[in-house]
C-alpha cells in the first residue's frame, strides 16, 4: 500500500499535487512519502508484535536523514555498512544501542567510531574481522558485542546482482564451519559472541528461501549453545521484495506466519534489517521531458533525469513503472527513455509501450524510494537531484539540489599548473 494515487488524471502524493512539486522544486527529484514510510515500518512491527523484535533500517536503501529521522521515531534503529551511515544514523538522532554494524570490510578507523559510538553490535564476517574487532575493543577498554553473519548457502530466487547467501558469494562465515570459527571468537577476551546473522538476498517475494535458511539457523543455534556459546540475538537480515511491476511479494504478516514458530523455538530476540520494504515504494522519481526523437528504427523519449541518478536500469535492467504525472489521453505508444549521458546504458526503459507523452511533460519513475538516491553519482558532472518530504498537505525539501560549486569541493589544482 502506498499514498502515491491519481486523482482525475493528476498525480498526488498523499494530498500534495505532485506537479506542484516538480514547479517549484525542479526536476530531477526524489519524492517520498512520510505516511508510505510509516505504514510499511508499522505492517512488519506489528507482524513480529508477539516476539521482541528490533526492526533496523537498512540506511543503504535511502539514507535521507529525514527518512532515516521518520522511522527511528517509529522505533527502528539501524543497520548499517560503513562509518558513513553510522555518521548519519546518530545525525538522525538513532539510539546507538539499536545500531547493528554489518560488511565484509570494516576498517580498524570505523570499528573504533562504532565502538566509541556504543552501538548495540557487529555482524562480523570472517575470524580475522573477530581478530581486529577484539583488538580495537581491548585498545579502547571495551567490550564488543557480535554476531556471525553465516552463509547459509540457500538459494534467494532473485537477481544473481543481489543473491548473497550462496556458497559461492563473498558474504558470512560457511555454516560447515561455523561452530569451530564461533569458538575461536568466543575464546577473545574482548568479544561478547551473541548472535547469528544471516542476510540471503534482496527482493526475494516468498518466504521459503527464509524457512530454507532458518532450517539451518536453528540447529546452529542449538549447536553453539551447546558448546556454551550464549546466543540471544538472531538477526535474520533484510531482502523483503516489493512490487515494480506485477510481483506478487508476501505480506508482512504471512512471512511473519511463516517464520515465527522456528523463531521463537530459539528463543532468541529477533533482528531484521529490511530496507526496500520500507523505502521501495514510498519513493518516485520525478523528470521532465526534454526533447521526442523520432527515428527510422525508435521513438526516443529524452528526459532530464539520467543514469548518475537512478541506476538500476542500466545496471540491473531494473524495470521501474513510468507514467506521466498528468494523464490526459489513453493514447499508447512504444518508445525508449533515455537520459542526457554519453552512455547507451543511460536508459529507465527500452522498446517500453507508455502512455504518449510530449516535451515539457512531467514522467514519474515509481518505486524509486529504495537503492535511487543512494546510488547515485556525479557522473557526467551533473549534479545530484533534490529530496523532497511529503507529510499530508505539505512538503519539505530534505535535501537541496547540488550546485555547480558542490561538483568541484575539496578539489583543488596545484601551484605548478598555474
Ligand atoms: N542487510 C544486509 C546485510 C544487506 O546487505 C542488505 C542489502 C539489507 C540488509 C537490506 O536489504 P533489502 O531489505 O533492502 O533487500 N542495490 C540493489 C540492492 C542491494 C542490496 C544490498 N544489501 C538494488 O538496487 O536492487
């Protein structure tokens, strides 16, 4: 469910009309929706009512403060991947003690920030990142609570870009040799070892790859706590699909039917780091027509928007619904859209059948809310797009435009170019 409707051929978001937006703020422009973001946070809260549950954002997936901002008021705390996204958790006002760190490459200069910063614990993925934590935590007269994040090998059913819970990935410790890399941690004298970790992928639309995955958590659990390793947190990690298209992704509350009995048969506090299912479809991206071209072999839709803003299509072939925000015929007709940068691959959809649209229209790219910003660049030196915030009739701007200045800061030319 989410606000983003047309009414009489206009597109709203809540009760702000969305041309509204794209006049005053320009285009290109991330939009969100404060009452999306609440209700897709409170469906899987109240699916995990009857456990105790800690929900942490996944900031990766849009990592606004604001947004941020809206859920930690929910109660969420955070999951992040970097010293960056801890900077901006706490900005945001998180409670450390709801901060879960995860990534395969922690450097000693962000353990030591995450440390400092007391946040709840570290999802470590190898004995060595074990060895490094332990140091910094006895450097610092600390001491560090972590879970394993464990490579379940099962298979997510998703984009191969985005499966990361196979052998053959990077990610987690091999659950075959789990128990012997827990006990070596466990013998560090700075390590509070306290979870099992396991992220499988993203946009994955059922629950069985989870059922598959918790098959082999449980045991495991059993088996640590049998080797007097006292784990109490299972974080099961993030990977809840949403609907681009025409994907039939699992309610909260049936994956939460699904997976509760192996969960609570822990007896563990469960963890979850959803980020699409939050931000997903609580966002679009709005760009106005430049130019139609109309060649011999296509119909070229040119639009002010571009791969260094949203680049899921060019890199994953993403497919994102575009429509425009004021529909006034049902006139079809089948055209790529394109943006301005030097790239073929700077595409949002090709030989796609859209409603016929004209320079100067306003198009709509939906489910822009998770993995858009974030992942854009300042390719082609433009610029990255504004963020705007709607809560019922009113709208915020949350993060300006980049200027032309912003492009060049911190760059500087030598004396001897001169
Ligand atoms: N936890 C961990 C350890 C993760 O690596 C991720 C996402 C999440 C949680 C959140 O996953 P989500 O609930 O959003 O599926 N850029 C790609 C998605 C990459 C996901 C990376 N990890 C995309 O645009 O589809």
């Amino acid at each position: 469910m989410d606000f983003f409707e047309y009414r009489d051929g206009e597109l709203y978001c809540e009760e702000v009309k969305v041309a509204d937006i794209c006049e005053a703020v320009g285009t290109p422009v991330y939009l969100y929706s404060h009452r999306t973001l609440v209700d897709h946070y409170r469906k899987l809260d109240t699916a995990f009512a009857e456990i105790e549950h800690l929900i942490c954002f996944s900031v990766k997936s849009n990592s606004n403060l604001a947004v941020i901002r809206t859920l930690i008021k929910e109660g969420a705390g955070t999951d992040i991947v970097s010293g960056g996204e801890l900077f901006r958790s706490l900005k945001a006002g998180v409670d450390p003690k709801k901060v879960v760190f995860a990534g395969i490459g922690k450097s000693k200069e962000e353990i030591e920030y995450a440390l400092n910063s007391d946040i709840l614990m570290f999802n470590v993925e190898s004995i060595n990142e074990a060895y490094a934590i332990n140091e910094v935590a006895g450097r610092l007269g600390k001491k560090a609570m972590i879970a394993f994040r464990v490579n379940p090998d099962v298979e997510a059913d998703t984009h191969h870009h985005i499966t990361t819970g196979k052998k053959e990935n990077k990610f987690g410790i091999d659950i075959n040799i789990a128990v012997e890399i827990f006990r070596k941690a466990n013998e560090l004298p700075n390590l509070d070892v306290c979870g099992v970790h396991a992220h499988i992928g993203s946009q994955i639309l059922s629950s069985e790859p989870y059922v598959k995955s918790l098959g082999k958590l449980v045991p495991l659990i059993d088996e640590l706590r049998q080797n007097d390793i006292n784990i109490q947190n299972l974080n099961i990690g993030g990977g809840l699909g949403v609907v681009y298209l025409d994907e039939k992704p699992q309610f909260a509350s049936d994956f939460a039917a699904a997976i509760l009995p192996m969960v609570k048969a822990t007896n563990c506090r469960l963890l979850l780091e959803p980020g699409r299912f939050i931000t997903g479809n609580s966002g679009i991206m709005l760009t106005k027509v430049l130019y139609v071209k109309r060649t011999a072999a296509k119909n070229f839709v040119i639009v002010d928007a571009a791969m260094n803003d949203l680049v899921r299509p060019a890199l994953y072939e993403a497919y994102h619904r575009i429509k425009p925000i004021k529909i006034t015929s049902d006139e079809e007709e089948v055209v790529d859209v394109v943006g301005p940068i030097c790239e073929s691959s700077d595409f949002f959809a090709q030989e796609r059948k859209v409603l016929k649209v004209q320079q100067r229209d306003y198009l709509s790219l939906f489910t822009a809310g998770a993995y858009g910003f974030t992942m854009s660049s300042n390719y082609n030196s433009r610029p990255k797009a504004a963020e705007v915030l709607v809560k019922d009739d009113q709208y915020f701007i949350v993060r300006e435009r980049e200027t032309y200045q912003d492009l060049v800061k911190g760059e500087s030319i030598p004396k001897f170019l001169f």
